[in-house]
C-alpha cells in the first residue's frame, strides 16, 4: 500500500484497519492515548497467544516476563512535510486531532539496500 512517506512501507492490514468504518474510529482513537492503544494492543495479543490452544493444557509462566520500562512519550506529530490536509479522514463520527507538524525537509526513509 502506498505511504505518504517516501521509503516506508505501509502493511495492507494497517490500511484496511485505519479506514474501515468498523474499526476507523477506534483507530482513530489511539492517536495521543497511549494508554488506550497499550491496552488494546495488550488484550489482542493475550487472545492470539491461546489461538489455536486449549488453555487449559498450558502453562502460565508469564511471571517471568519483565515489566517494560515507563516511557516518557510525546504527543504525536505528522513527520515533516505532511498536514493535516493529507490525511484521508475515515471516522465519520470524530474529526482527526489536530497535530502539530515537525520542522524540517520533508520526512523519508532510507531505501532499503538489495540482497
């Protein structure tokens, strides 16, 4: 799927996602609620960990797992060289937030060496 930005590479599901008008409001969402999209992200994967198993066969040993660090994290921006004029607005019910716009020449991504 094209990216707005040069180099990237967007994932299909992620498109699809963003802008299906079953899920675009509630992706919509996780821009600067970091906490919500943790959560979110946290309940998807506990389900598909136990896809395909019985969980009662299994064995808990998430004890053993850390604790992730607390990150300091800041609001979100569009990278340098997008507005809000490019974004392709898909939740019918919310406006997109406002978003500042980083300085700089536009945003791109080193191409990807051959193999």
């Amino acid at each position: 799927v094209q990216s707005p930005l040069r180099g990237e590479i967007r994932l299909q599901s992620d498109h699809d996602l963003a802008r299906d008008s079953r899920t675009a409001c509630e992706w919509q969402s996780f821009v600067n609620n970091q906490a919500k999209l943790q959560s979110a992200f946290k309940a998807a994967f506990k389900k598909l960990s136990v896809l395909g198993h019985n969980i009662n066969n299994l064995i808990d040993c998430s004890e053993v797992i850390p604790e992730p660090p607390n990150v300091k994290v800041k609001p979100a921006t569009f990278p340098a060289g997008i507005t809000h004029a490019d974004v392709e607005q898909a939740c019918a019910t919310t406006p997109f937030p406002t978003l500042a716009t980083d300085p700089g020449p536009a945003t791109s991504v080193a191409p990807v060496p051959p193999s």
